[in-house]
C-alpha cells in the first residue's frame, strides 16, 4: 500500500497546473504550460478510427489504432482522449473494448488516467511497471514535473543554437554555463569561481579525469574496503590498485589510513563523505580535518566525490573547503536531480587545471552543449531546488520505510539516505542476493562493489530506484521475508 502519509509531490503523473501553478513569468516556460496542459477534447481530425487487420483481439488491435494516432501527432501529449463511448462510437467497437484498449495503453505509459478527468496523453511514455523490482540501481526517480522538464529542454534547445563557434568554444564549457553551475554549486556544497570548474560528462568522467591526473603521483586509490562500482571501473582501466583501509561509522579510521599511506606508498584517497556508496555514513567536519591532516603528512591528494550532497545533515565544510590545493572536488545533477542531464563539475587543485583541460581535450572536447544547455536550463527554472526538496522528502520516507520492514536498529543517516547497506558476510550476502533474485528483486551484491577486504559484505539496495514507493514495499517485505527464513536451501 502506498504511505498515506507521503506529501504529495510533484510528480509526473501530476497535471501540470497543480504540480507548478506559478511556472510561467520567465515566458519559456509559460508557452510549453499552456500547450501541455491545454486539456481540450479531441479535434475532429480522428472523426474515425480504422482498426488495423491482425488476428489479435479486437481492444489490442483497438489500442494499436490510439497508438498510431498519438505517434503521428494527432493525438497531441497534453490532450484528453474522447470519452470512452466517443471512442466507442468511432472505432465501431462495444465501450467493454475501449476500457480494456485504454488499460494496454496505460500499461504502456502512452497515456494516464486521471480521476473525475479523463484519460491524458502523455508527453513521454512511462515504462510498463516491471514484475522484477531492480533495486541494483542508484537512480533517483524524476521527481519534477514532466512540464517543468520540457519547458527547460526547449529553453535549451534555443539557448544551444547561441553556443559560440558551433559548441566547439571552450572546453571548460562557456562562461555562462560555468556560472550558473558555480552558483548552484554555492548555493548547495562548494564557493567556487566560474574559472575554476571543468563541466564533465557526469561524475563519472570528473572520476575518471581525476585518477588519471593522479596516476603521475600513486600507483594505488585508498578508501573503504567498499567503495562505488565506476571508480574501481576508473582504476581498473587505468591500471590503478586499491588499498582498502578499515572504516567505522564515520568513514575511514584515520589511523588506518596513516598506516596504509606509510606502508604501501599510496598518494591518492577517494572519498564520497556524503552517503557513501555503499556503506551509507556521512564523515563529520572532525573526521575530515583528521584525514585531511594525515593526506597532508603524506602529500597525499584526495578525490573528493560529493555526489550526494544534498542529503547531508552535517552541512560543511566539504574536504575542498578545507584543503584546496589538495582536493579534486566532483559532483553532478544525476543524484540530485536527474542523470539524464549527465552534466558532471570538476574543481580540482588550481595547478591542475591546464593539465586536466588538455586530457578533456584528449577524451571528448569537453562535455556536450546540448547536455550542459539542459542542465543550465532546468536549474535556471528551479528543478535543482523542487527536485532536491522531493529527494530528500522520499528518501525520508523509504528509508524510514526500510528501517521498519527490515527491522533495521540502527542506521548510518537515518533521516534518510538514497540507499542502504546491510552489513552480513559476504558468503551470506551473496546468497541474499542471489535468492532475492529469485523471488524477482534484484540486489547488489558485495563482490560489485568490494575493494579485496574481508569487512565489505554485505548488499546494497537502492531504495530510490523503483519509481512507485509501493514496489519499494513489496520488495523490502521479499528481503524481509528472506533475511528470516534460515532454513537451508532445497538442492533439486
Ligand atoms: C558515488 C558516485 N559517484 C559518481 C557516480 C556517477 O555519477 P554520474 O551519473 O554523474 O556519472 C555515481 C553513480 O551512481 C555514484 O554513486
């Protein structure tokens, strides 16, 4: 059952004038409102529906017809479908075969019924609701209006065809991309100057750029004895080794971390204090001083991944602020907003900028325009602040959620976090995972994203990942289900 409680948020099902009733003043986005919402009934281009011929039944063949009609565009994303014996009536067919053609196309996601309303068009097709639930996933669900979305992709598309020199302008993305960027930044985790940042494709490539400027300095990455799968897909394709170092709550010992730096001559940390993918804390400002102090012992660098910063409830300062000249800063909108942006930041230390703009230059000649448009577009109509605001609501939520179907005692951001690791041997773990499977949830097991040492098992399940916070439920209950049931498995 859904949470009764759960605020309701803005979300794609939502018609647009009561998701965002203020939208509009910036004119962009008032034009795209008005054409989305426009809820007018049908015109009288389909005064006939011709059914195609097929040996399927009638209401596919039916729903088949809709279909057609709202890829050619005569069915407009927005519009609210005739009344059901208006179809009826056109098509030639029983209202019993309309009401079953608009569930196919429901299930679908080509169009959504809304109570006491009718049945709308969608802008952009829902996927079919999954019997598996996926939670190996760490992607938020897009919690803005699909209006709001639209209206910063066409604001995007106007502003791209501005780029200088056809996109190719300035690596670093154009100044005013960098600002807005900057001052998203500096609203949410980080001061920084526009001159300062490199705009990636996604943190993935910022990762990427960051230990392959570091691999001059250290042959090895230390961090957590688990650590996020696409930096150990960095290291590896860069030839770097991890040196996993013993963490407790809080992220890793500091003493641990000085005897792994003395011992095997590492010069590189990586770190995500915010969130920890896949442990799950958040490193408090005594900590980070603390590591900060024994990278400077060691002129070791740290990379420092805030990608889930907007979920941290100890604020600053982030290991940047603290050590500048020591830190490769790197965030992105995909945690906090949506990764279909893929718009990634770098800050790295001042003297490795011109070094790291020349390998940008040397992998993609810079991140996209159309990307970099689209992210500065949805932050310059506020979908970083509403998406932000819902994340760390639904996130609350699920994890609270989580906590209690699970039985959870304690729990490293108990107010609410975008996944959740359950510690267990890895043996143990691996099992859980391979059963839940099974029993069609699937979950990530320790061996994606453990660095070699004994204390990373354990599974992580992504609880943002399913769209629908009742197929969060089902799948905690199957996990739930699972983790009491010790009765060995049956061998057939
Ligand atoms: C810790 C961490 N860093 C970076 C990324 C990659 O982010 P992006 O989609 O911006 O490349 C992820 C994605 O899961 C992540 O969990």
């Amino acid at each position: 059952m859904p949470d009764r409680d759960a605020p309701s948020l803005p979300c794609s099902r939502c018609p647009p004038s009561q998701a965002f009733p203020g939208l509009g003043p910036s004119g962009n986005a008032r034009d795209t409102f008005v054409f989305i919402s426009s809820v007018s009934p049908m015109n009288q281009a389909a005064s006939e529906i011709a059914l195609p011929d097929a040996d399927t039944p009638l209401h596919e063949r039916l729903a088949q017809a809709i279909a057609a009609m709202i890829e050619d565009g005569r069915y407009k994303p927005g519009e609210r479908l005739p009344t059901h014996r208006e179809l009826a009536r056109r098509a030639g067919v029983a209202i019993g075969t309309v009401t079953k053609a608009v569930d196919v196309l429901s299930n679908r996601g080509l169009v959504r019924g809304e109570v006491g309303r009718g049945t709308f068009i969608n802008a952009i097709a829902r996927p079919q609701r999954a019997t598996q639930v996926d939670l190996t996933l760490n992607v938020p669900p897009l919690l803005i209006d699909e209006a709001l979305f639209i209206a910063a992709a066409e604001r995007s598309a106007r502003k791209v065809l501005g780029v200088p020199s056809g996109g190719l302008y300035d690596l670093k993305g154009t100044l005013a991309q960098r600002t807005i960027l900057a001052g998203w930044l500096g609203r949410t985790r980080l001061d920084a100057d526009p001159a300062e940042l490199m705009l990636c494709v996604g943190a993935q490539q910022a990762i990427h750029l960051s230990f392959a400027d570091l691999k001059r300095h250290s042959r090895s990455i230390a961090c957590e004895a688990a650590t996020f799968s696409g930096a150990i897909a960095a290291a590896a394709h860069l030839d770097l080794a991890w040196q996993p170092v013993e963490h407790d709550g809080e992220g890793m010992l500091p003493d641990e971390l000085d005897r792994v730096l003395e011992e095997t001559g590492c010069r590189a940390i990586y770190a995500t204090p915010v969130c920890q993918n896949p442990l799950g804390f958040e490193v408090g400002e005594a900590r980070r001083r603390q590591i900060i102090q024994i990278a400077e012992k060691h002129d070791a660098y740290i990379v420092e991944d805030d990608i889930y910063g907007i979920y941290s409830v100890r604020g600053r300062p982030t290991y940047k602020e603290l050590a500048p000249g020591r830190v490769y800063y790197l965030t992105s909108l995909s945690k906090c907003l949506t990764p279909l942006a893929r718009v990634g930041v770098l800050v790295p230390p001042e003297d490795r900028l011109a070094p790291l703009l020349r390998a940008l230059r040397a992998e993609v000649f810079g991140a996209p325009p159309t990307a970099l448009e689209l992210g500065c577009a949805l932050i310059e109509l506020g979908a970083d602040v509403v998406a932000a605001q819902a994340l760390r609501k639904e996130a609350g939520i699920r994890t609270a959620m989580a906590s209690r179907i699970l039985g959870l005692s304690s729990l490293p951001m108990p107010e609410g976090a975008p996944h959740l690791w359950l510690p267990m041997p890895a043996m143990d773990a691996e099992r859980l995972a391979r059963r839940s499977s099974e029993h069609g949830v699937r979950l990530t097991p320790p061996d994606a994203t453990s660095v070699g040492a004994a204390q990373a098992g354990g599974v992580r399940l992504c609880i943002l990942a399913p769209a629908e916070r009742d197929d969060m439920e089902r799948a905690l209950k199957t996990v739930a289900r699972l983790l009491a049931d010790t009765e060995d498995e049956t061998v057939v």
